[in-house]
C-alpha cells in the first residue's frame, strides 16, 4: 500500500494542506483501488463447489420425481 505524506509549509493553513494531501491521495489512486476490492470474493474451495453442485442434483432429481406423481404441474 502506497503512504502519503504532505509536510505544512510555514505560511500554509490548515484547510490548504487538507485540501493538499486529498489531492495527493486521489492522484495516488489509493480509494480506487480499496473501494474495488471492497467487494471482490475469494473464489469457492472444491469442497463448495462440489456441495452446491450435489445439491443442485438432489434438487432437480427430487422435482422430476415430484413431476413423475402429478404432484407438480409441468409447464
């Protein structure tokens, strides 16, 4: 992670030097780059994968056979 720093110059005021450093922190592209990996997800282990995809399976079998009885109308 890149640290900005902005030093006060003898006659600066302080709106000027808050006004200073914001400028720098933009320039530098630090809340770019926070704010995009604000939400990024790590990608699913194996073990997810496969459950999810087990579970799908279950699910669709479980339909068809709710479908084979009458009990859900087909489209």
């Amino acid at each position: 992670m890149i640290n900005v720093e902005v030093e006060k110059n003898p006659n600066e005021s302080a709106t000027s030097l808050i006004r200073r450093f914001t400028k720098r922190v933009q320039g530098s592209s630090i809340l770019v780059k926070v704010r995009g990996e604000r939400y990024a997800s790590r990608p699913q282990s194996k073990f997810k994968r496969k459950a999810s995809a087990l579970r799908r399976i279950a699910r669709r079998t479980e339909v068809e056979r709710l479908k084979k009885l009458g009990k859900i109308k087909t489209k």
